[in-house]
C-alpha cells in the first residue's frame, strides 16, 4: 500500500523528533559526566575510616584550669564548630557524625583536660553570640584571630591561616606570587570572603597600574566552582588553603600560589573562648601537649593540612588589623 504525502511528512517529522531528542539526552549525559567525576572526588568518608584521636590527660594543662570553673556541661568541654566542608568539618557519609580537622582538634583538647567532648554544630554567624552568652565553652571553627575580635575573645592558636590559588593540574599557569600575576585572570572566588576582599584589592591596585582586571566568578557550589577552574572555563581559584589542599588529592588541580589569610599580614586560626574566661591558658597547653606527643601532627596529616601546622600554641598571638 502506497503511503500518501501526509503520512510520509508525519513519519519523517516523528523520525527528526526522536533524533532531536536523541542528541539532546547524550549532550545531557556527556554535560553531566564530569560534574559527577567533580562530586566523586568530594566523597564524604565514614566515621568508621577515621578512628578519633584520643589524648591522655595532660596534668600540666589541667592544673591551668580555673577553679571552680563551671563547665556548661559538667565533665564535658561544650565545642562548637561549624560542619560545612571538609577538611574543616562536615558531617561523615551517614549524616549524624561531624568529622574533620576541626572535630579532632577540639576531641584532643578535651581529652587532655580530662573532659569528654561535646560537640555541637553551629551556623557560622552565630558562633559569637552563642560563645559569649555562655552556650559553649569554646569554639573550634577556623575562627582567624583578629585585633578587633580580641577585645571580646581569648585565642590559642593551632593552625596558620592561609590562602590558596589553585589551577587546573595540566594548565598553563606556573606560579602566581604577587598581586600583578592575577590581572586578566578568571578567578573562582567565595563571594564576601577574606579572599574576595584580598582580590578586589589587588584588582584595583593592578587596574590603576594599567593592568587588565579580574574577571570575578562566583558559584553558590563549590564543587561547580572547582568544575569551573578543572574545565578551563576559569583560570585558577583563590580559596582556603585547607579547603584547596583537601580537593587537590585527586591530582586534578595543582596549587600556583600561597598567601597568608591577613595578607599581608600572618594570620593564626585559633580556639576562642570568653574573653577572661580562663581557659586560655589551658587549652594553649593542652595543644602543645599534642604537639609534643605527636597526635597534633597526625590530625593535620590524616587532613592533608601538615603545612599549615604551628610549631607551638600561643595565647592571643598578635590579630589581623584591617586590610
């Protein structure tokens, strides 16, 4: 039977659709495979994988803590952290333990003042209220100690605070070094951060200079961030080093360039605590306790923060100024 034109039309428009359609879902598919191998390398370990770090009492660092001193639960250091991204703190792959350089920080402090740690997940805007009307004890947060916080918080450093600027493993950029090295670059940046202010410096500085300006990228995900810089459609990222180091395990991305976090000023990551509260003293001792005994080291180390290590705990090292 001889088809008419009608239904010849009809079967090649359904046969062009299906066509159509069968490019689109392969574009989809092929988009979405290095989004997923992207996330892959974001795998959130088990608690189980991470057996914690426990610290034996350290008398030195006991006999610091102030008498009668009432804990906000009795036996127990009350931490908060903030549990949003490794390898600061996030929670483990079964959703309920909070697992990171963070949360094993503030375990080896407890446990060397002879206290269990209670560990409680905070916003990271809320911290400071909840510290100062005596909520928690302390906080283990990548708190930065700065001239301005001091005047409310006591500090005891545990970590440097750096910057990192991070390409693409097989990309062109060798080293970045001074401010003039971003200019024309596309940059992944965290959108109100230290490093976005840092950046926006150095952009007007190289602008003023007659040099090309940044283009800023800002991604409500890190991981499309990261995707951004490995794809070729940003240059480099300049992110928390901690944060930069832990992703770069893959050997997907090679970091270009390191800056303190006050740049350029130093700047220290500390466990705060109520200003004259009077744990200070003892957490300062509790943390070089753990440098001498080497559990401090492994916790940087299982973290890939080795580089970020303080060789010994300070109370109230000197704070960051204004930029």
């Amino acid at each position: 039977m001889t088809q008419s034109p009608a239904s010849r039309r009809r079967l090649f428009n359904i046969a062009a659709i299906v066509v159509v359609l069968a490019i689109g879902i392969t574009a989809i598919l092929l988009t979405r495979k290095p989004a997923e191998q992207a996330q892959a390398t974001t795998r959130k370990p088990a608690a189980a994988e991470l057996p914690p770090l426990q610290a034996a009492p350290d008398k030195a660092a006991i006999a610091l803590l102030p008498a009668g001193h009432r804990f906000v639960k009795p036996g127990a250091l009350t931490v908060a952290t903030v549990a949003a991204a490794l390898p600061l703190g996030d929670y483990a792959a079964d959703g309920k333990q909070v697992i990171g350089v963070e949360p094993d920080i503030a375990r080896l402090v407890a446990t060397s003042l002879g206290l269990e740690l209670h560990l409680v997940p905070v916003a990271w805007a809320d911290w400071p209220l909840g510290l100062e009307s005596g909520k928690y004890d302390a906080v283990i947060a990548n708190v930065t100690v700065t001239e301005l916080r001091k005047q409310k918080f006591d500090f005891s450093s545990y970590r440097y605070d750096l910057l990192g600027i991070y390409t693409r493993s097989d990309g062109p950029i060798k080293q970045i070094t001074q401010p003039s090295d971003v200019a024309g670059l596309k940059v992944v940046v965290g959108a109100s951060t230290n490093q976005d202010q840092i950046l926006r410096h150095w952009d007007a500085r190289n602008v003023a200079a007659g040099l090309k300006p940044v283009e800023f990228q800002y991604f409500d995900d890190a991981v499309v961030g990261r995707l951004a810089v490995i794809t070729g459609r940003a240059d480099v990222s300049f992110e928390p080093n901690a944060t930069g180091a832990y992703a770069a395990r893959d050997g997907k991305v090679r970091r270009v360039g390191l800056f303190p976090g006050g740049w350029p000023q130093a700047a220290a990551i500390s466990v705060t605590t109520r200003k004259g509260s009077g744990l200070a003293e003892a957490i300062t001792q509790a943390i070089n306790a753990q440098i001498d005994s080497g559990l401090y080291a492994k916790a940087l180390v299982r973290w890939n923060l080795a580089e970020e290590a303080v060789p010994r705990s300070q109370t109230n090292p000197p704070g960051l100024g204004e930029l």
